[in-house]
C-alpha cells in the first residue's frame, strides 16, 4: 500500500517511515495519517486530510463547551471520542470503581458525540474553544508544514496543533486522571502530557495500531494481552491487569455439538492489511460452496463488501450469535476479531483462519484459538467432527477453556488500586 506521503507497507512499517522521514510529531499521527490513504488514492487521500482539518476547525469553532472550571474534588476525565464498544462501551466499564474510590466521574465528550449516548446526571463537557492566537499559530503551522512536507501530513499537523491547544484549556483545572479508550487517535494522543496521569483501557484485541503506547498505565485484560503489549509497549507505559468484568460469565463451552456455522467478516480493517478484503471473499464463497447454510457476520463498520450468494448469505448487526445464550450451538470462524472471543463467552466453537497476511503478530497470539484452519474444506470436516466425536468435542472445550482464561483476568480490583495509589499520590493542592 502507497499513501499519499510516499508511505508503503503495514501499518508498522508505515509509523516507522513516518518516524525516520519526518520525525517524532509525525509520528504521533500516524493512525490519522494511515487510515486517511489507506485503500484510496493519493489525491483522495489528500481530499480527505483538508476535508478532516476543515471540520476539525468548524468543530472546535462553533461545537465546543464553556470554559471549564476547577473541582474540588478528584476528577475521572473519562475522554471519549467513539461510541459502541471500542469508545464510550469500554470507557463506561470503569464506572463502578470510579464510584467506589470517590473520583468524580467527568465525560470530556468529541463535539461530534451526542449527548444522549451518555447517562442522564452523568456529567459531560466538550472541548475548550481556543483563542485567536492558537488560530494563528495553526494556520503558521500549517503553511510552515507545506513548506517540508506533503500535504495530508501538514493537515495532519496543524490539526493536532489544534486539539492539544484546546485540550490544554479544557484540562488545565482538572485535577485527577485521565481515562483513555485508545492513546493513538488524534484528540486521545493530544490529551497526553497535559498534566493529568494517563490510563488507557484495552478496548480490544492489540492490532499493530495499537503500537507503540503513550499513556502512563494501561489495563489489559487477561494474561494474553499483558504478553502481546510487554512485547511491543513503550517503556514508559506501566501494564496492569483487570478485566473490568468482562468473561465474568461462566467461561465453560458448551459441550453441544454445533448446529451452524458462522463466518466473522471484517473485510473493511485494512490495518490487518490491504488483502484482508480479497481473502475473505473468497473464503466466504468457498465456505457457501461446502456449507450453503452459514452465514456471514458482517462487522458494524463494514457496509455489505460482497456481492452475489455470499451477500444472500450476510446478516447485519447485533449479531444474535454473540450474544449469552442467545441462539444455539454454533461453529464461529474468525482471523482476527475481538468478536472471536464474545462468540466463545457466548458458549460457541470458536475456529481461527490462518490467513497468509502479515504483521498484526501478537494480536493474531491472543485470539489463536485451539481449533484452527486454513481452508473451507478443512472448517467443513472440523464442523462434521464436533457434531460426531463426543470425545474430541470434550477435549476441545477443555483447550477453549483454558485459552479463554488466558484471555480475561478474574475480578482482581487492580484498576480500583491504581486509581487509589494515584489519589493518594496527587493531593488536591491548588486552590479552585
């Protein structure tokens, strides 16, 4: 994959170029700067890089919150920048222990969230609006850009310039911590550094874009995930690990044999590279051909990417099949989803494709389930197998078990202690 800066390869391969050819600022934007060309050309990708500064200056213009005013009392700044699992969904998972360790919990909203996502009483604000000055020094930083580099990475630029000075106004009274669902999209890696200490909560598996970190601590969820970020973490991230309650359902398979197959799509994550679409259509049609009954789960940010019999054979989401006890015994198919593993809590067969794609090493790790294959034939005969061997179905559900342990932690309250350790360690000094 070529981006409009030159840029080629995964997306590691791609943040390492931006690290040596432009320096660490470019850096800190390379998921914008990576899904901005990724699957489009070079002039769409630089249509797309004014388009997002244009309605990041509206946004910050006439979308912003009041002046924000100090607390008396530790604050939870809980920023969130998307809803559903992967944003306000992981974020709302800390709640509980906000509450019991007596911070005050304080939504720091992106202006394009509306309001109702959140809980009625649940406070909430929006960024600052930012002076004419860091106007000014936006637009200076902007046409400086231009001047040395292409322009997706100047639009890129000068709109972090943009969120760090109007985050810099919105947290500069807050006195607390800084909750994250993700430390590398562009309001989230601006809010770091601003003074308040940085947790990140893992809100699904570690694909490369995840890599390397920059919050101070990050709550993973079980032992796999604390493994796949010691190998790729920055030193100055600090793991710990807590659940926040999810596998707390029975994590015991069903010992039923399965009644249906399914296939997880995710043809749209171009971060697990730009072949992910082409082999899973052809997987899906390949799949139709052996089992015409499965089905395909499209992801909720995937539009309908087939065409003909496997499109017939798509279901949008919610997706019954990830839900407890929700539909009967299925065989779930997957390469690299998160959903891989609410489909195995939700007491299904779990399968991983072994896909010939690169990069994205430890997240394939973590969701590396027992039963593994590389072709539609090879899901058919394994589907046929659980549904006839009693025996190879109980030792398989034994091997899925303990790989789900592995995955989510027991109730452990480490992130309720560090959210202690920090209150102690920041007292309320300055006078509000």
């Amino acid at each position: 994959m070529k981006s409009s800066t030159g840029l080629r390869g995964r997306f590691s391969e791609q943040y390492v170029d931006l690290l040596q050819r432009f320096g660490e600022e470019a850096a800190a934007v390379r998921h914008e700067m990576f899904f901005l060309a990724a699957g489009r050309s070079p002039l769409m990708a630089r249509l797309r890089a004014c388009a997002a500064l244009l309605r990041d200056v509206w946004l910050l213009l006439f979308h912003t919150g009041p002046e924000p005013r100090g607390s008396a009392t530790h604050q939870a700044v809980m920023l969130t920048t998307l809803a559903g699992v992967s944003g306000w969904g992981t974020l709302s998972r800390s709640l509980p222990d906000i509450a019991a360790t007596g911070y005050q919990p304080l939504v720091l909203a992106h202006p394009r969230l509306r309001p109702a996502l959140f809980a009625a009483g649940l406070p909430v604000m929006r960024p600052a609006r930012i002076g004419w000055r860091s106007w000014m020094s936006a637009l200076r930083t902007f046409m400086g850009s231009l001047k040395q580099y292409p322009l997706t990475l100047a639009c890129c630029l000068t709109r972090r310039r943009l969120w760090v000075a109007s985050l810099q106004k919105t947290l500069a009274e807050c006195r607390g911590v800084l909750l994250l669902h993700n430390d590398f999209d562009l309001m989230s890696r601006a809010a770091i550094g601003l003074g308040l200490p940085a947790i990140c909560l893992q809100h699904g598996i570690p694909t490369d874009e995840f890599f390397p970190t920059h919050a101070d601590w990050y709550v993973v969820w079980g032992s796999s995930s604390r493994r796949a970020f010691t190998a790729q973490t920055a030193a100055g991230t600090r793991l710990i690990e807590d659940a926040l309650g999810r596998g707390e359902m029975v994590m015991t398979s069903t010992h039923s044999a399965p009644t249906a197959v399914a296939l997880l799509s995710q043809t749209h994550a171009q971060v697990l590279g730009d072949g992910i679409h082409g082999m899973l259509s052809t997987f899906a049609a390949d799949l139709l051909d052996v089992i015409p009954q499965a089905r395909i789960l499209l992801h909720p940010q995937e539009g309908q990417p087939y065409i003909g019999a496997v499109a017939t054979a798509t279901r949008q989401p919610p997706h019954a099949e990830l839900k407890p006890a929700a539909t009967a015994c299925c065989l779930v198919a997957g390469y690299c989803s998160t959903a891989m593993l609410d489909a195995a809590l939700a007491g299904h067969w779990v399968v991983t494709l072994r896909l010939p794609l690169a990069g994205n090493t430890v997240a394939r790790d973590v969701v590396a389930a027992p039963l593994q294959v590389e072709t539609a034939d090879q899901l058919s005969a394994l589907y046929r197998r659980l549904q006839e061997d009693h025996a190879f179905r109980l030792a398989c559900a034994e091997a899925q078990n303990t790989w789900l342990a592995a995955c989510f932690s027991r109730p452990s309250g480490s992130f309720a202690d560090l959210l202690q350790r920090l209150k102690r360690e920041q007292p309320l000094e300055r006078d509000l």
